[in-house]
C-alpha cells in the first residue's frame, strides 16, 4: 500500500512540475510545499543525498519565485538558452561532483546506492539553477535526472514515485518543446511583459 505521505508528496510536485513546463510562477510555493514532503519521505528510506536535495529545492523554489517575478529589470524573466561555453564546464564539472560525492556517501553513510543517488542530487541542482534562470536546457538536465531517478525509486519500493518520474520524463520532453515555441514567439514579439506567458 502506498503510504499517504508519498501521495501527498507527489501529487503537489506533479502540479509544481506541469505548471513549470507551462512556464506559470505558481510552479514554485507548490514545489516548495511538495519538497518539504518528499525530505521526510526519502530520510525515512535511507537516501540522504535526496533529502538533501529537498532542502536545496526549499531555498531554490523561493528564489525562483523572485527571479521569475522580477529578474530582469523590473520586468519578468524571459525565456533564454544557455551558452555553449557554459555548459561545456558545467557538464564536467557536474560529473567530478557526483563522483566526489558519491565516494562520501558510501565512505561515510548507509546510503543506498550512493552513486546514482548523488547523480540524482547533482544534476537536479544544475537543472534547477537552469529553470530559476528559465533557460531552456533545464529540460535537458530533467530528462537525464528523471531516467537515473526512476530505477533508484522503484528498487527503494517507491513504486508510485517512480512511476510518476517516468511521467516527469514525458512532461520535460514536451516542456522542452513548449519552451522553445515561446522563445520563438518572444522574440518576434514587442519587448515588454507580454513577451512572457503564463505568470499569472
């Protein structure tokens, strides 16, 4: 039986992860409600590197908030891509970091299968930095995230979890899309507010 504090924690992260492929704000006081949940669910299974990484997401989803409200200037924050020479320290750099961490986490803790969880917790951190930005990449990031995540939560036995991260998986496959229609339609558009949807 699928306890009710997994429920609750992923039907609020469903939400918060739909509204964020839509590019709507109220994707992040959702997700900081749902992150919350998800801390006390994954120290209850022994992965700690997640519960860290629900921490970070408590501080991150407030930040995002701001940044997509008022980012730019006063004006919302719009729509952007990520340069090839950023991406080309940070994908490295991600890598060094889950191995790093991974050893500590295997070294230090009882953690189950430290690698792939720390692979879990690093590129959900760049991925998240990607979407406070509202870069398109994020859903390159998420799409890798998603397929680590779903084999570690189901041989956890957190088979409704897993199940709905392979939905994740679809929905930043077709947000990855979505991001890049409106990138198009903002830069044909008059510079101004209106050139970002969905804030309300």
């Amino acid at each position: 039986m699928t306890p009710p504090l997994e429920i609750a924690a992923n039907v609020l992260m469903t939400a918060s992860i739909i509204l964020a492929g839509r590019n709507n704000i109220h994707s992040w006081w959702i997700g900081m409600v749902g992150c919350v949940l998800f801390a006390v669910l994954f120290f209850q299974v022994n992965l700690y590197a997640d519960v860290m990484l629900q921490l970070f997401f408590i501080v991150t989803c407030v930040i995002g908030w701001l940044q997509w409200r008022r980012g730019a200037g006063g004006q919302p924050l719009p729509i952007t891509r990520t340069r090839w020479r950023t991406l080309a320290w940070v994908v490295p750099a991600g890598i060094a970091s889950v191995v790093i961490y991974g050893m500590l986490l295997h070294r230090f803790t009882n953690a189950y299968a430290p690698f792939i969880d720390s692979a879990v917790l690093v590129f959900s951190i760049i991925a998240q930095f990607l979407l406070m930005s509202r870069r398109i990449e994020t859903w390159a990031f998420w799409l890798l995230v998603n397929t680590v995540a779903v084999p570690l939560y189901y041989s956890r036995g957190l088979h409704l979890t897993a199940v709905l991260y392979a939905a994740y998986w679809v929905n930043a496959l077709i947000s990855w899309y979505w991001w890049n229609v409106q990138a198009r339609r903002a830069a044909q558009a008059p510079a101004g507010p209106s050139a970002v949807i969905a804030d309300a």
